[in-house]
C-alpha cells in the first residue's frame, strides 16, 4: 500500500467512531462518580455546618446577660426568659458534653490564634479536596 492510499484510508477510519459494546457501562460509572462526589461534599457540608452551629450556640448561651454586668439587654429582659436560656444552655452543654467538647473554649484564645486556626484548617481541606479531584480524574 503506497502512502497516497495509507492516508485517506486512516483519515476515512478515524472519522466514524466505533461503536463500543461497554459504552452503557462506561456512562453509568461516570454518573455513579459524579453523584459519589455529589454526596461526599453534601456530608461534609452538613457536618461542618452542624459543628460550627454547635460552638456558636454554645457561645452564644455562655454570654452573661444579668444586669450586673453592666449590659444593657440584661435589664430588659425578663426572669422568664433568662430562665429558658439557662435551660437552653444546660440542655446544650450536655450535647456537647456528650459529643466530648466540654472543654472547648474558644473564647479565651486571641483574634489571631482564632484566624490562623481558621486558616490552617481552610488550607487543609483544600489540599483534601485537590487530591481528592485529582485521584477522580
């Protein structure tokens, strides 16, 4: 075969492309890997959202509201209500006291302690996730 025939015999095979038997298999895996990551980031979400809401509540009900404090809210606001947050914030520090983050203060740490964990912690996730999408890929 001389190259005059070689070429437009390839050109004409390379532009149909073959049918292949696994084609249905082939889409079904990818649509499994694309919902697999789909679920592993929801999870993830959901965890840290919860997490973060757990530490927030937990700040939140160990702020001091009497009046002699000096803060303004505590005068105004009535036994009742300073009732149900003590209860709120009993029923919450037994959750946490069960998840076993009883001790976790993190209103004593500084401003920059606080950002340079928040950083460290953002920075590892990343790299989590870049390994992650390249072991996908």
């Amino acid at each position: 075969m001389s190259a005059d025939e070689f070429d437009p015999e390839i050109e004409r095979l390379f532009a149909r492309s073959p049918q292949m038997a696994d084609s249905a298999l082939f889409l079904a895996q990818v649509e499994q890997k694309l919902q697999k990551g789909s679920q592993v980031r929801f999870l993830a979400l959901s965890l840290a959202g919860v997490i973060g809401g757990a530490v927030a509540v937990r700040e939140t009900m160990s702020v001091s509201l009497t009046a002699g404090d000096g803060v303004v809210a505590g005068n105004a606001l009535g036994q009742g209500i300073r009732s149900a947050l003590l209860s709120g914030e009993g029923m919450i520090q037994s959750g946490l006291d069960q998840l076993g983050l009883a001790n976790l203060e993190l209103g004593s740490m500084g401003g920059m302690q606080l950002f340079w964990i928040a950083a460290g912690a953002l920075i590892a996730v990343a790299a989590a996730g870049v390994t992650r999408l390249t072991q996908d890929l």
